[in-house]
C-alpha cells in the first residue's frame, strides 16, 4: 500500500472507529481482532470488504498482498486457536473468519469486485440484479455469438470461439480499470453487465466442447 492510500485508509470512517469490548468494556478499534486490554476476540462489526482486510478501497488492487492479509486473519481465527476457549468465542471466531472469506471472495474476483465497489458508491449494480439489458451493442454480440457457438461443430473451431471471448473478458477489466480510475461509474457499470455476460458466455462454451467430446 502507497503511503497516500495508507493516509486515505487509515482516514477512513471504518478504521478510526471504536466500539466497546463485549468482554472487558473497553475501547477497541473496529478492525481489531482482539482485544488490546484482555485479549478477548472480537466480532466482525460492520465494517465494508476493504476495510475488514486491510486494503485501500479501488478496482486495482495488489492481489498478493490481498491474499497474505487473508490468510493470516484467517490463521489467527482457525479452529485450533480457540478449542480451549468459551463457547461465546469459538462462535465469534468463526464469524470473523465467514465474514474475511466473504470480503477475500469478494474482492479477489474483478467482477465481484466491481459490483461491489459500484454498490459501496450509491449505484445499483447491473450485474446483481439481474436486470435487462440496455446495451444495443452488447446485445447484438450476444446474439452473434450464441449463435456461431450453436453451429461450431469442431473443438478447433471452439476454441478459436473461446480464445475471442477471453481476450473481451481481459479487456473488459482494463475498462473497469480506467472507468474506476475516472470515477466514472456509469462506464463502470456497462464494462461490467458485459464482463458478465462474456463469462457466461465462456461457461456456455465449456458445456458445448463437454458435448462435442462426447460425440467423437
């Protein structure tokens, strides 16, 4: 993390906030795992994905240190920690580590991601809503493409269908990218319903070749 992401992070509303230890009473800072005066483990609070992991808020992240941050929450919360402990802080260690796997899945896919941060900004994200889409363009591909993926009749041909349909996926993150970067979220949004429908579109493929392999 830049030392000005560090600044905005640790400005942000989630990180300066306290709440009292449900053990002791005292103050703990909101993203503390345990308490500093008893030692007591905490439970999740309501604090948003980037927050719970330690990571400046945006659609670029260092996904290396994403995961580092993750597994070592996660180690500090596992099972064997805690087997000595009260049934009240076995059950709240499990919460936090639900609560970490959710905000690492979250962030660790693009597309999530996105949806996320369009959500965590106001916007209703396209992509959770299932809602129709108004893109002329996106729908007119979609059309072209269902179709070529229903008259491939070689896995050659399949393939070549496929490298396409990645290669779009791929670009549509470096969309979501400066999309982000402009604060653009309408762009965002669009980049995003059509990162959603090329990753169907991918998994639709896989079921096609699985049924011209079983033909050969």
């Amino acid at each position: 993390m830049s030392q000005s992401e560090n600044e905005r992070f640790n400005q942000s509303p989630e990180a300066g906030a306290v709440a009292p230890c449900w053990s002791c009473k005292q103050p703990v800072a909101a993203r503390a795992l345990f308490c500093h005066s008893c030692g007591a483990v905490q439970a999740p609070g309501q604090l948003d994905h980037f927050a719970r992991l330690g990571v400046a808020p945006g659609f670029d992240l260092d996904l290396d240190r994403l995961e580092k941050q993750y597994l070592g929450f996660q180690r500090a919360m596992h099972p064997d920690r805690f087997v000595t402990k009260t049934a009240k802080e076995r059950a709240i260690a499990e919460q936090q580590a639900v609560s970490m796997n959710e905000a690492y899945e979250t962030l660790k896919d693009p597309l999530r991601r996105a949806a996320y941060l369009l959500e965590r900004a106001g916007t209703t994200a396209a992509v959770d809503k299932d809602q129709t889409v108004h893109d002329p363009e996106l729908l007119m591909e979609a059309m072209e493409a269902r179709e070529q993926l229903s008259e491939v009749a070689t896995i050659d041909d399949l393939e070549k269908l496929q490298v396409e349909a990645g290669a779009k996926a791929i670009d549509l993150i470096s969309q979501l990218s400066k999309a982000f970067a402009a604060d653009d979220l309408d762009a965002a949004n669009r980049a995003a319903t059509r990162m959603k429908y090329w990753r169907k579109f991918l998994e639709e493929s896989r079921a096609r070749r699985a049924a011209l392999e079983d033909a050969l």
